[in-house]
C-alpha cells in the first residue's frame, strides 16, 4: 500500500498500479493486470448484490432475493450519478459504521473471552479453543487453501492508489491514507478475527454452511449466537449487509475508472474513455451496471451457482497480480529514478520500508500464488479433479493469455521483444507533479507534530 501511495503522490492517473506497471515493468503485463483487475471488479458486482439480499433473510424469508437485488442496484445507480463525489461520501459513512462495528466486537470478544458475559456459561476460555479443536484446521494444505478467499477478502485496499487522478491534493490525502490503511488493517481486521477465534470454534457446526453472504453461518454472528446475548446478532447481520454494499459499491468505483484508463491508451474500445461534464466515464458505468444485472440469475433454476463459480473463477487470483504488479512496479521505478539522476530524498513520500518492503510484498504474493496452485491440485479433503483446479486456478492461465497476446501484437508491431523496461530508459519525468522536484509539495509537518498527533493519525 504504501508503495503505490509513493508512486500515486508523484503520478496521480486514473487506473493508478495498471499505469504504473506499464511504464515501469512491461506494457503488456499492465495490459493484463489491468483486464483481469476491471474484469474482476465486474464479475464480483453481481455476487455481492447477490450476497447483500441474501442477508435480509436472516430476518425475512417471504420476500424473493430479487426484490432486494433491484433495490440495492438501483442505490447504486444513484450513486453513480454523483460521480467520484457520491462514491466517497458513501464510502466513508459506511466505513464509519464498519470501524464502529470492529470495535465494538473487539471489546465484546475481550469481554466474552475472559468470562464477563452472564449469559454464557462457558466461563473464561481463554486460548482454551487454539488448542482443542485447534487454530489451524488440516495442516499445512487447510492454510494453504484459504489464500485466495483471504485476498479477495482484503481486496480494495488498494484503491486509495486508483482514486489518485480524482483526489483533491493527493501529495497530502494519499500519504495519510496508505498510513491509515495498513494500520487499520493490522488492528481493525487482525485483531477482530484473531479474537473471533479465541470465542468461537473452528469446529462449530454453524460454519459447515458458510458461503457468500449466508450471515446464519457468519462466524461473527454465531460467536454472538454462542455468547447468548439477545438482540446483537440481528445488528451484526445489519453491519455485514452495510458492508457487503459497501463492496459493491467500491465494484463501481474501480472497474469504470481502471477501463476508462485501458481505453485511453488504446487498450480497450475507445469510446470507454469518455467522459461527462462530471467527470464521470459514462460508458463504462453503464457496462458496470449491466454486469450488476447478472445477479438476477441466482434466480433461475439450475445452473446459477455453476454460472457463478466459473466467473469468480476468473477473477479468483486478481488481486494477488494486481499487489504483485504493484511490488513490482515499485521495485523497478525506484531503479529508473535512481537511473536519472534523482535521489529518494527527492520524493515527496517514501515508502517507510523502501524497495526491501516491496520486494518482501512480492514474494509473499508468489508465494500465495504457488500454494494456491497446491491446494487446487490437490484439494483439501478430495482427489485431484479438472474441474475443481480450473474453479480455483482459471484466472492464471487467463492472465497469461492476455500477457501472451498483448506481447505478441506489440512485437509484430514494433519489433520489440523485451521482457522489461530498462532502467535507464524509463520516463521518470513525464506525468510528474509540477513543482514535486523542487520540493513543494514536500510536507513535513507530520514530523512536528507531537507522539500522541501522530498516532492518532495513523487511524484517524
């Protein structure tokens, strides 16, 4: 995160770690970053629509899931017409009340963990559910296959890098918010799901059902269920509503913004770059939209949830390339700026852990990649079976595809096959904030501001 924002601060564009991976890795694996990030963000609109009208089952069952799929998609039609505007304002209520929510469970698991809850008679417990059934279910391989749930999971971080080219002073809002990112993460996520795992147990019969939105099988609401306290479930069931919305509305936000970006550079149809006088990309939100009216198929009978499975099948890797691109990205532009003649002291922000941050980013990504190619050879619990490895692996030999295709039309085209831009070539200066050589966009007031400023500020 904190690489893209060092990036983003000096080169605010549009479809900011696709661009990036261009000019400073290969235009061709941007070329394929790039489709599979927008492709990813298309497919998974229906889903959460999907998901989100799920959860009202939780309180009724007598109105049809469809019902609530035109409810939430024509909310997210409203919002579009507010552009990047619309987009934020609804983003930070609803972040609001996911962060209240975070916190609120994390004083309540704290609470439950120790005893302090009347009408659970379980008492203290402690590590008591680490032990007995056990933290980590099936090894090393159950590990393993959790990889690409946990990304997809944790995927729209990096859009604090994509709102760039829309931010009103990103020199000063990206660099707090790549800070706030990765904290939040480390306490609001981490923290959260490690205490969930102190209160609840992996081997709760609850969980057996758990897939998409099914809240009577969230684990968040079982702990709740399992303390006895009436009442609570049904608000957390309203947070995951409030947050799977949420995702969908980021789903509208990054697919338009990185095809409008493809198609500014001759890598998608071009009548995907154009905008309104509200600086919306018209046409793409429009075919976001569209997508969103997949969800209507988990209304047919028969094979809705294959038609599901193999779409998120495509997408199912996407957001480990796209971080990976981004370590990448990072990695090279660092040469490239040294290759200039510029030094770091130069950057307006600089990554705190530097080129050895995004090199370690890189290989736990690869590393993701590699076992999520074990676990869907050979599944957890099951034999290896075609079907069940593409389901879990399709979108890498799609990435390869693009990448493979894109090269070979740029090679005929112009005669050159390098696998990476050279150092010494990259345009580090094209694109560059103005005045950002010369310091002026250089802030430094973080650094007088007292202890306690600034670790408020890492949250806040």
């Amino acid at each position: 995160m904190q690489a893209l924002g060092e990036l983003a601060v000096l080169y605010p564009v549009n479809g900011a770690f696709f661009s990036y991976t261009c000019r400073f890795v290969d235009e061709s694996l941007g070329f394929a970053v790039g489709w599979q990030y927008a492709f990813g963000w298309l497919v998974v609109l229906p889903f959460e629509l999907t998901a989100a009208s799920i959860t009202i089952e939780f309180w009724r069952d007598d109105i049809p899931v469809a019902a609530w799929v035109a409810v939430f998609l024509v909310f997210l039609i409203v919002i579009q017409f507010f552009g990047v505007r619309g987009y934020g304002e609804v983003e930070f209520v609803l972040s609001l009340i996911k962060i209240m929510a975070c916190c609120g469970f994390i004083i309540f698991a704290i609470v439950v963990d120790v005893g302090g809850v009347p009408t659970d008679d379980r008492g203290y417990i402690g590590a008591k559910y680490w032990h007995d059934p056990g933290a980590f279910k099936n090894g090393f391989q159950g590990f393993c296959s959790v990889f690409v749930t946990a990304a997809f999971a944790f995927g729209g971080t990096e859009m604090v890098g994509l709102a760039a080219a829309e931010a009103a002073e990103p020199h000063k809002s990206l660099p707090k918010a790549t800070r706030q990112v990765f904290f939040r993460i480390a306490f609001f996520y981490i923290v959260s799901l490690f205490l969930l795992g102190l209160i609840l147990r992996s081997d709760n019969e609850g969980l057996l059902g758990a897939h998409g939105a099914n809240t009577k099988a969230s684990p968040f609401v079982l702990a709740i269920q399992e303390a006895g306290v009436k009442g609570l479930p049904s608000v957390f069931n309203a947070v995951i509503t409030i947050s799977v919305i949420s995702v969908a509305n980021s789903c509208a936000y990054g697919s338009t913004r990185t095809i409008q970006a493809l198609a500014t550079v001759d890598m998608a149809p071009k009548f995907f770059a154009k905008i309104d006088k509200a600086g919306r990309p018209i046409w793409c939100v429009v075919l976001q939209l569209a997508f969103g009216c997949l969800a209507f198929v988990g209304e047919a009978n028969g094979a809705s949830g294959q038609v599901f499975g193999w779409l998120l099948a495509l997408t199912a890797l996407s957001f480990l390339f796209v971080w990976m691109s981004i370590c990448l990205s990072h990695i090279r532009f660092r040469a490239g700026w040294k290759a200039a003649g510029y030094t770091t002291d130069q950057l307006p922000y600089k990554a705190s852990m530097g080129v050895v941050g995004s090199w370690c980013g890189f290989i736990i990504n690869w590393i993701a990649i590699i076992a999520t190619f074990y676990v869907s050879l050979f599944p957890v619990g099951g034999k290896p079976d075609a079907m069940a490895f593409f389901q879990s692996y399709l979108a890498a030999p799609v990435a390869i595809a693009f990448y493979l295709g894109w090269k070979i039309k740029t090679g005929i085209q112009t005669g050159k096959w390098q696998l990476l831009v050279r150092a010494e070539d990259m345009d580090v200066t094209s694109g560059l904030r103005e005045g950002t050589l010369e310091g002026k966009y250089h802030d430094v007031t973080r650094k007088n501001q007292p202890m306690w400023r600034r670790a408020l500020g890492t949250f806040f």
